[in-house]
C-alpha cells in the first residue's frame, strides 16, 4: 500500500520499515525451510510456491519504494533489493539440488518402486516451483527497471540503467537452470505429456525484462538469450519426433517467436546484423510452420502461424512495434 506514495515522497523511516519488512520475510523464510527440511518428509507445492515468491515480491517492493537511486552503499537501495531477490533464487535452487533421500522418512522401509515414483513426484514438483518462483523474480526485475525509467533515473557511468541486464548472467542462470530441470522431467515422463505452456510462460518473462535493453552495446545478450530459447524449443520438438506416441493437439507458441522477432527489431540497431538475426528466428521457427494445402508439419510437438511470424519480422525491421 506504501507504494502508492511516489518513492521520492517516502519518509526514510517508512521506507526502512519496508526493507525491514522484507528482511522478515527473509528471515521467515530461511526458518521455516530450515524446518521443513528436517522434520518432514513431504512438501506441499502450493505452499512452497507461494512462501518463495512472497518474499520476491516483499522485496521487489521494497526496491520499487527506493527508487530514485540512492548510493549502491546505502541499505535502502535498490540494489540491496535485487540483490536478495537473486538470493531468494539460490535458496530454491539450493533446495533442488539436495538428493531425493532427505525427503524420505529414514525410519521407512520404503518399496523401491514407492521411492522411484516419490523421486519422480519430487522432480515434477521441483519443476513446477522452481518456474512459478523464477517467473516471479523476473517480473519483479523488469518493474524495477520499469519504475527506473519512468522515473528517469540514470547513474552517471552508465545511463540506461537496467538492473535486468546488469544481473543477466543470473538471469541465464536460472533459465538454464530450469532447462535443466525441464529435461529431467521430460525423460522420465511420456514426452507428449510435457505441458510446453509452463516453459514458454517463463521464455516470455525473459524475453520482456530484455526488452528494457536501452544501450545499444548490450543487444548480444539478448541476442543469445533468444538464441538459448530457441534451442529449447528445438530440443523439446526433437524429443517429441522421436517418440512412438503422438500428441492429438499441438501448441501454438506463434507468440514467442513473434517476441524473439519484435525484440531482435528493438535491440540490434544495424541494419544488416538485424536483418541476419530476424532471418535466423524465421529460420529457427520453420520447423513449426504448417505445410500448403492446410497440412500439418510432421512436428507433434508446437506449431507457428508464418504469416504472423512474418507480419512480426517486418515491423520489427521498419521498427513499428510497441515497447513491452
């Protein structure tokens, strides 16, 4: 409710209770998984998920209320925000990396096959809570540096200062992350199963806090941040070719190359390197394009309307697009 005052407006006493606030939320936090992870077999993904990205928004928050920048050194930074945000992130992965065995009662004898299907449950939530909570803490990046702009805010090194970029090895991080993750599940369960919507919903977090990209010389992380996504996409296709079962309906992921397309448009200024990038995601995509005659691509997995895709291509080259 406090951010309903313009940061600048915002007593420091006020804006300290919100730091402090999300410290808490923090401290809350590490004590409850502490908890959890000694005394109970079982986890509950709703609460999970929602403890996790309670404490991004607390703090998200908070480096919304700090904004305009202060002093990196200052408590009450933004950058102090951020930087627990990014924190929260290495708790959960972190918690995802422990063996499947710290989540089984010891004193059980468990069947093998139980615990093979407990481990494979555990992976599933593990996916699941990890996209929902890395989505969030992109969100919150990108409205921080949303509220930079709007509120002119630049640094004197570096204007067009974007908290996004400045923490875009992270960010990669945890996209590669998840990938990784995504696999595991995907090999262990039937390939036509996978639900591709939960992947391109974070694809689509990434791709918008890229487009905050205000200097020109940053554009070759996004470029090969939108190169990254596409070679997931491609994987997942691959692994859905070479199953035997075939899914009756396809996803439509037209959107998400129209993004790549749009934010390609944006970032790269030269014209030749842009039109050499823009051919690259039309050549990337056509592997999902339906064939003449109304037939379907072999391609069980995804599909893209090329009509659309080239209708995005073209504004993004002319430039007519609107910013995210």
């Amino acid at each position: 409710k406090e951010l309903e005052t313009p940061a600048e407006d915002i007593p420091h006493d006020d804006l300290s209770s919100i730091f402090s606030a999300a410290q808490n939320c923090s401290d809350s936090l590490g004590e409850i998984i502490g908890k959890i992870e000694r005394h109970t077999n079982t986890r509950d993904v709703n609460s999970y998920t929602t403890m996790f990205t309670n404490v991004i928004q607390a703090w998200g928050a908070a480096s919304i209320s700090a904004v305009p920048l202060s002093s990196e050194s200052d408590p009450l930074a933004p950058s102090r925000g951020v930087n627990q945000i990014l924190k929260t992130i290495h708790l959960l992965e972190s918690i995802a990396a422990l063996p499947d065995r710290t989540f089984f009662d010891d004193d059980v004898n468990e069947l093998q096959s139980i615990e093979i299907e407990q481990s494979r449950e555990h992976k599933a939530f593990l996916f699941e809570c990890l996209g929902e909570v890395f989505a969030e803490a992109l969100e919150q990046l990108r409205q921080i540096d949303t509220s930079v702009r709007e509120k002119k805010v630049s640094d004197e090194t570096r204007p067009g200062k974007s908290f996004f970029l400045e923490n875009v090895f992270e960010v990669e991080k945890m996209l590669r992350y998840y990938e990784s993750q995504s696999r595991i599940v995907l090999t262990q369960d039937d390939p036509t199963s996978f639900d591709i919507g939960r992947c391109c919903e974070l694809y689509k977090k990434v791709l918008r806090g890229c487009m905050g990209v205000t200097c020109s010389h940053d554009y070759g992380h996004v470029v090969r941040i939108s190169s990254s996504i596409m070679d997931f996409v491609s994987w997942r296709n691959d692994q859905f070719l070479t199953s035997e079962a075939k899914r009756a309906q396809t996803n439509d992921i037209t959107d998400l190359y129209c993004d790549i397309a749009c934010l390609v448009g944006k970032v790269v200024l030269n014209h030749h390197e842009k039109q050499m990038a823009l051919t690259e995601v039309f050549n990337r995509a056509s592997q999902f394009f339906n064939q003449s005659h109304g037939e379907k691509t072999s391609s069980a997995f995804a599909t893209v309307d090329k009509a659309a895709l080239i209708g995005a291509i073209r504004l993004a080259v002319e430039g007519s697009f609107d910013d995210a």
